[in-house]
C-alpha cells in the first residue's frame, strides 16, 4: 500500500503538468520520485517526434550522452517492446515475463550495460501522451530487488503526467495563443507532427502553400496571418516561429501551422481578395493589372467593390483593415510587407500602412 508521502510526491508530479518551463518541471519530477523511491541514477527520455531519437530531457547520475547512447541499444532489445507493451512498468526484481529464460536478469543488456555499472535494480515505464509513446523512465539503484510491486504501481501512477512531460508538442498551441478550436500541425525541414488534441493541418501539405511556409520560416518573423483556400474551401491560417526550449526534443526551429474553415471575409471575391492584398504592398493600379493580367479599369472597378464591401472610406483604409485582420492572400514574395516581427506585434503593420498610397 502507498504510503501518504508517496501519495503526496505522486499529486506533486501531477501538478507540475501546468508548468510552462518544461525542462525545470521534468527534472523535479524526478527529484519528487528519488524522495519517494529508492534511487541511485535515473533518466527521463523523449521521443523526437521527427527523428525518433531518445532525447534526455532530465537525469540523475547520468550524462545526456550516456543515458541517450543506452537508449539506442535498449530499444533494439525484446526487454523495451516488454515495457511499452505493458501498463505496469516492469523491474529488474519482478520482471513480468513469464519465460525466465528471458527475463532481463540473464540478457546481455543486464551484463553488459547496468550490472557493471555497479547497478542491481532497475524499473522502465514508456510514457503516453494522448495516445501516442513519447518518451520513456528509467529509476536504477544499487539496492537488488529494490522495485517491489508498490514501487511498480507509484510509478505507473505518476506516467500520465510524466508522458504529458516529456511530450514536446504537449504545450506547443498554449504557447502561441492558439483559440481552442481549429487545425494545427508543427511544420519543420524533417516533416510534419502532429500536436495532441487538434486535427492535423490540411494547408500544412498543400504543394501550393510549401513555398509560403518555406518563405515565412526564412524571414525569422514571429507571426502571419492570412486566408488560404483548399479543395474549395476557405481557411484562415495563422503561422507562427516555433522555437524549442534548451533541453526539450524537437526541431529547433518548425512553424506551426494553424488553421480554421470560413468564408470570405465581407463577402469579397477571390479576385478582390487577390489585389487588396497587392494593394496592401503599396503598388499601384498599374502594377496590380500588369501582375493578375487585368485591365488598369478592372482593377479600379474592384478597388470600388471592396471599398463598398468593406466599408472603407479609402484605399487606404481598406489595405489597413486588410494588415491589421489578416484579410491577405499573399505570395511568398509579398511576406516582408506582412509578417509581424518578434518584439513588435504591431511594427509590421505600422511599416506596412506606411507603405500605403491611394494610387488610381
């Protein structure tokens, strides 16, 4: 039966999930379980979730390069599909498997690598975050048979929180801000993840949109906002520089994607949407027509439909509303005028009005 200070240190563990600083969260959920267990060395590991590599996030009496050098060879071994398979961590002392023969005591791993490290007991449990393995835990000690079956169900109780830990993406979308509702994935050179609880990004692998993703990464701006279709569907799309904390797994630098369907905003044309946005750049009615192959009078005539659309009193004001709400539809070379840099919400935007002219 769990004792009242294991209770205690396992609500501890649970609390820290609110923590935004990750990294500092992770190692005193270990130093919370080396208080309730027996504990010599430990690990706590996660999953890139591009690569796959075990990343430590947080670890006791061991390197980062050692435990991640042990986590490659380990998960190659039967002992590591015996942990992920099970709910109940497994130990050195109540190995679970019902074949002696394979039990972790009499594997090379156990010869090899934990025995002469001076190690007689250790626990492993894979860490789960809505729904997927994200990481993994190992407790050693010098003390054998150490991880009785108590021990085995504190830990089994703490893997919710701890999966949730070491996830990478567990936070991603409170970090930008991102409304609840809606579509996002994390989009970096290696691949598209997803994040937990949100459907994956349709945009994010539209062949049309890379070039756009692969531009607003280049610039180091810190947001855009814009409207995309798809498969005859509208979408207002959000793109925001993601930046992996020191110590946490995942690209360095990604873009997260966010996206929710709508209609056209002020019941504009596609078209209209189209030169709003070129006017929002600052060119004129000539440069417009000359760049979507259109008259200088058709161009007019739409700068007079989303005028009266929108309200606007002026040109001027019509591209403003455009940068300020995102009512854009740009191309890739039209993201410098748009994109809102890191420490300035609004600098963009004021740049961009600046650049503004009420040309005919």
């Amino acid at each position: 039966m769990l004792s009242h200070h294991q209770i205690a240190a396992a609500t501890r563990i649970g609390m820290l999930t609110r923590e935004r600083d990750t990294v500092s969260a992770c190692a005193q959920a270990l130093d919370e379980l080396g208080r309730a267990l027996p504990l010599d060395v430990a690990t706590l590991l996660s999953i890139d979730p591009l690569t796959g590599e075990h990343i430590q996030v947080a670890g006791i009496g061991y390197t980062a390069e050692t435990s991640q050098a042990m986590a490659a060879e380990f998960i190659g071994t039967p002992w590591y599909r015996n942990v992920v398979r099970q709910d109940m961590p497994p130990s050195i002392s109540e190995d679970a498997d019902d074949d002696p023969g394979q039990r972790f005591r009499h594997g090379w791993f156990y010869a090899e690598r934990v025995r002469p490290a001076g190690l007689r007991d250790a626990i492993t449990g894979a860490l789960r975050h809505d729904g997927r393995l994200v990481g993994l835990i190992t407790l050693s000690t010098r003390h054998p048979d150490a991880y009785d079956t108590e021990a085995r169900r504190l830990l089994a109780s703490v893997l919710p929180a701890l999966g949730a830990l070491a996830d990478p993406t567990a936070h991603t979308g409170d970090l930008h801000g991102l409304p609840p509702e809606g579509a996002a994935s994390l989009v970096a050179d290696g691949g598209s993840v997803d994040l937990p609880g949100r459907e994956r990004a349709r945009v994010a692998a539209d062949e049309e949109f890379q070039p756009l993703l692969r531009a607003f990464a280049e610039t180091g701006g810190r947001r855009l906002r814009l409207l995309w279709p798809l498969d005859g569907i509208w979408y207002r799309v959000s793109l925001h520089r993601h930046t992996t904390s020191p110590g946490l797994t995942g690209p360095a630098e990604a873009v997260l994607v966010h996206e929710t369907p709508t209609e056209l905003p002020y019941g504009l044309s596609p078209r209209e949407l189209e030169v709003l946005t070129r006017a929002a750049t600052g060119q004129t009615n000539q440069a417009i027509a000359q760049a979507l192959f259109l008259s200088p009078r058709t161009v007019h005539s739409h700068i007079e439909h989303l005028l009266r659309k929108t309200g606007a009193a002026s040109r001027a004001e019509a591209t403003a509303l455009a940068v300020r709400d995102g009512l854009l539809r740009p191309t890739p070379d039209h993201l410098g005028h748009f994109v809102e840099r890191a420490g300035t919400e609004g600098g963009d935007r004021r740049r961009a009005s600046h650049n503004l002219r009420p040309s005919r």
